[in-house]
C-alpha cells in the first residue's frame, strides 16, 4: 500500500507539500516576530509568552510573510464565497486575466507559427528576422508594457487588446524558436524521399514538415501560454483599472495587503498551470492520433 | 531507336570534405538497357549508394555524363521515373503503414478510389495483408523494410532503384522476397539496379553484376549472368550458379587486392 503510494505521484508530492508548508510557518513566525513584538509593545503589553509571540505572528492583518493557512483562507474567502461578479471576486480578475491572457496567447502563436514558416522558407528571413526576433526578447517587459499600453491609449484601443499585444509580445517567441525547429527536424534521408517523389516544396512542408513539428509546437505552446499569462498580469500591473491579477497584485502592494498579494499570486499560478495542462492534454490526444508509442 | 535506361559515361563525384576530398565515384561508365537487373556489389564506402544516388539526381556528379531514358537524371526525377528504396525503412513515423504506402500516390495526385486499391495490391505483394492501421513502430524491421519496398512499388515505376533493401532481413526472409522481386521483375518488365553486399543475391537476382572497389569507388568488372528468368532458388545449387558466384568473389577480391 505504501509503496505503491511512493512509486505514484501523489505521496511524494504531499511530502513536499508538507515539508514546504513546514517551513513556510518557520518562516513565518520568524519575519513576523519582530512586527508582533512591536504590536504588543503598542497595545501596551509588557510581557508575553513564547506560545502568545507564536500565535500572534500566525494572525496578523497584514504580515510580512502570510501563513498558507490565511492565504488559504482568503482564497477561499475570495473565490468561493464572493460573488463572481463582485470586484472583490478573485474568479472575477481571474476571468479578465484569462480572457487576455487566451487572446494574447492566439495572436502570439499564430504569429509564432507565421513567422516560422516564413524563416524555414525564405532563407534571408533566417539572416535577417531571426536576430529581432531574439532581439525582442531582450527588452524586459515590465518596461515595454507601459509603453505599448499608452501608445494604443492614443490611438483609442484600450481593455483587453493592449494586454493581449503585450501577452502575444511575450508568447510569439517560445512558438518561432520551437516551430523553426520543429519544421527544421526532418532528417535528410526523410527530406530524400520527397525529392524522389519530385514533391512540390509545399507539399513537403504539408505532408513531411508540419507533422514532424507537432511535438516541438506543443512544448513551445506550453511554454507559450504560461508566458502569455506573465505579460497579462505584468500588463495590467500597468492599466489597474480594468482588474485582472495584476491589479490585484498592485492593489494589494499599495495597501500593504500582503495576504491579498499572495492569493492573487497562488490563483494566478493556479491558472497557469491549468492553462499549461490543457495545452498538455490536447497534446496527448493530438500525439496519440499521429501514431506516438504509448 | 530506344535510348538504354541508364546512360552513364566517366562518372566522377568528389565529396569535399573536412578532412579533404572523398572520391566517392571515379571514371565510372555503365548502360542500363530496359529490362536489365543489375546488382551493384563491393565492400562498404566503394560508391554503391552514391551512384545510385547520382542516377536518383540526388547527388550532382563532379564530371561526366549522365542520362535517364534519354533524359537528364533532374527531368527524369521530375517526370517521376524511378521508385527508390532506402538502405533503412524511411517510414514517416506519424502515419500508418497504409497512409505510407500511399504517400507517393497522394503527392502524384492519385484519386482515392486509386489509392486504396494500390495501396491494398502493394500489402498483398510484400505480405503485410492486415497491417495498414498499424503504425511504424509496430512492426519489426523486417516488416518496415516490406512497407518501404510497397511504397516504391505504389506508382509502378518503370525502374527500381534498390538500396541494400534486404540487408537487416533474416536469411528466410530474404530467401523469399528475392524470389518474390525476381517474380515481379520476370512479370513487370522493370529495370532494376539493386545494391547488395551478398554474392549469392546478387547473382541470384542479376542479369548484370557489377562489381565495385574501393577508395576510388570505380567500376573493377561487369559479369553477366543468363539464367533463365523464371529460374528459382534452387538454381543456386547448379554448377552454373556456383561458377558465377566464384568469379564474382574473385573480383572482389582482386578489388580488395590494395589491402594486402
Ligand atoms: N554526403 C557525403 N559527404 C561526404 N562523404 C560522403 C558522402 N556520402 C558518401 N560519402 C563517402 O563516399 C564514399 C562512398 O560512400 P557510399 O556511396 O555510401 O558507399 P557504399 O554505399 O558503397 O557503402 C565513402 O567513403 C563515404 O564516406
Ligand atoms: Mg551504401
């Protein structure tokens, strides 16, 4: 019984889970102690035990470093028990987030994938695109947001659209760099046996190219989603007023709500690794069709 | 008159390389004419692959003349005038073995109806009758081979170009499909050039052996052989065959002679 719960996943993870939990308490008490000592010291209370030191650094309003258990709490608080509509609802930021981060996430593939065939097809474009390309990744994003987000605001396109041009800004990459390799992966004697069918250079690309990319598409588009949710929240970091997580986050920072800060943080995890499973599943199923051994 | 299949005069083919130049093919000359099973037969590295590949227009010789059916090896290909088997199965690993088959036919724009029929005849010829749906990777080496045999096969090309296609077989195996080629060569009229690296095949299958040496890759002797084209595998117990086969072995030898 125990062995078989070791050689699953789900024992090892539950120890780590509890080993980290552990320690986050430890660390808890410990970047609290100094803030509770100091809010006995102003409720006048002179003198305190250990254990009344302990409980108080696991209860206070606005920690350095939130218990799991009061993040926990708010979550719940926030995601079950308010109304999704309400702007205190974590589901509610949560389906802005996710809604910029899906259309960011379509418009980077597609010209992730776009830009690939064009570098795979056109050799200059490989001399000549590849290096902006990388070049692009260079700028950090948390100083290109603010920027793109104001130049659309000239131009009268605001909500979703700005996020999502900073989210495909970031996932386009991980799509052009997989894809270029996934359509480079055919090896020579592959690409041989298309010569000799004297195929057309689209039809190589349709039937030898395209298929062998599959596998290296879905790692970069998994890549790729969880990227796109970066720059969603990094994006509304910038532009608070439509919600989001990133609006959560800043919120949060500038009330010193760290509680807050950190179940935005968790529920924004939470949602790239839902959005990272989902591109894993259709993975599977799409691998399965093409044949892939079990 | 009727231009010979394969026209081939001083061939030449130098690969550059880091090391310096490889002289793949030197000074090689051969005809071909229509209905000619021609064996290729030498030691590893004497050019064997490189001038089926220069007839296949997948390799560019570096001096000589070349012709397909009177035309060059390029608008040969173009024309699609050559079935090629790989030395390894080359099976796409995304499609079944059916969807294999019928790669070719798809890319020559067969209807459907055509490529079921082609692809269900081409199963039956190599005995994989029941294996369409399977993929690559569910069948032995063996079976790959077969496949790969069926999809050059699938658009019944006048002239087969054969990389050691039975190398990875076991003996029965090979046993059989030698006689299965020779069948539908004796039947089909097509000329073959076949590499091997086994005596008793290529004299088995040949109308022609030639044998090649080594470093240059250079034609050392043509042998022909007239058996009868319905012959069997007993044949290779005839006095003949076994004379044949010495002579062979002996300008391998000869071709091998810089060793000692
Ligand atoms: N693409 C290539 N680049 C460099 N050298 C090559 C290439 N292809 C073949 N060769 C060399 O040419 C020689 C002949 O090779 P090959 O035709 O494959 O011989 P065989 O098929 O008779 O074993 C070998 O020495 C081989 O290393
Ligand atoms: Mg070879």
């Amino acid at each position: 019984m125990l062995t078989s719960l070791w050689q699953g996943k789900t024992l090892p993870v539950l120890v780590v889970c509890a080993i980290i939990a552990v320690f986050w308490y430890l660390g808890s008490i410990w970047l609290n102690a100094d803030m509770q000592r100091m809010l006995f010291e102003n409720n006048g209370q002179a003198s305190y035990t250990t254990a009344e030191l302990i409980e108080g650094t696991l209860s206070q309003e606005k920690p350095k470093l939130p218990t799991p258990g009061q993040i926990l709490a708010e979550l719940n608080k926030t995601v079950l028990e308010t109304a999704p509509t309400s702007k205190r609802s974590l589901v509610y930021h949560g389906s802005v987030t996710i809604s910029a981060t899906l259309l960011g996430f379509l418009i980077g593939s597609m010209l992730g994938m776009g830009l690939a065939i064009l570098v795979v097809h056109i050799k200059s474009l490989d001399r000549s695109l590849m290096p902006w390309v990388v070049a692009s990744q260079t700028i950090p994003i948390i100083a290109l947001a603010p920027m793109i987000v104001v130049i659309m605001n000239q131009f009268e396109v605001t909500g979703l659209i700005p996020k999502a041009v900073i989210a495909a800004y970031l996932s386009f990459f991980p799509v052009t760099v997989g894809m270029v390799k996934g359509l480079r992966s055919p090896d020579p004697l592959q690409l041989d046996l298309m010569r000799t069918y004297s195929a057309s250079q689209w039809q190589t690309f349709l039937k030898l190219r395209v298929p062998a990319s599959v596998p290296y598409l879905f790692t970069s588009l998994k890549v790729g989603v969880a990227a796109s949710l970066v720059g969603t929240v990094v994006a509304e970091l910038t532009k608070s007023e439509d919600g989001g997580f990133g609006a959560r986050l800043l919120g949060g920072s500038y009330y010193g709500q760290t509680i807050q800060i950190w179940a935005a943080l968790f529920a924004a995890a939470a949602c790239a690794w839902v959005l990272v499973s989902l591109v894993g599943v259709v993975d599977r199923v799409v691998t399965k069709a093409m044949g892939a051994r079990p | 008159m009727s231009h010979p299949v394969i026209e081939a005069s001083h061939l030449s083919l130098t690969f550059e390389t880091n090391d310096g130049p490889v002289h793949a093919l030197s000074d090689v000359s051969l005809d071909i004419q229509k209905g000619e099973f021609v064996s290729l037969i030498g030691p590893s590295g004497c050019g064997k692959t490189t001038l089926l590949r220069v007839i296949a227009d997948l390799e560019q010789p570096s001096e000589g003349e070349i012709n397909i059916n009177g035309m060059s090896p390029h608008e040969a290909r173009l024309k699609r005038a050559y079935g090629y088997v790989f030395q390894a199965p080359a099976l796409y690993p995304w499609r079944t073995i059916g969807k294999n088959i019928a790669l070719p036919l798809e890319i020559m724009g067969y209807s459907k109806v055509e490529q079921a029929e082609r692809v269900r005849k081409g199963l039956d010829l190599v005995n994989l009758t029941g294996f369409e749906k399977k993929f690559p990777w569910q069948l032995s080496g063996g079976m790959q081979q077969r496949a790969s045999i069926a999809r050059a096969l699938s658009f019944d090309p006048d002239l087969l170009l054969m990389d050691e296609p039975f190398g990875a077989l076991d003996e029965i195996v090979r046993d059989k499909l030698n006689e299965q080629l020779l069948r539908l060569w004796e039947m089909t009229q097509k000329t073959v050039v076949f590499v091997t690296h086994s005596i008793p095949e290529a004299v088995f299958l040949s109308t022609k052996i030639v044998v090649m040496s080594p470093r240059p890759g250079k034609i050392h002797d043509i042998i022909t052989c007239d058996f009868p084209r319905d012959r069997t595998l007993d044949i290779r117990e005839t006095p003949e065959f076994i004379d044949v086969a010495n002579r062979v072995r002996q300008g391998l030898r000869e071709g091998h002679s810089y060793v000692d």
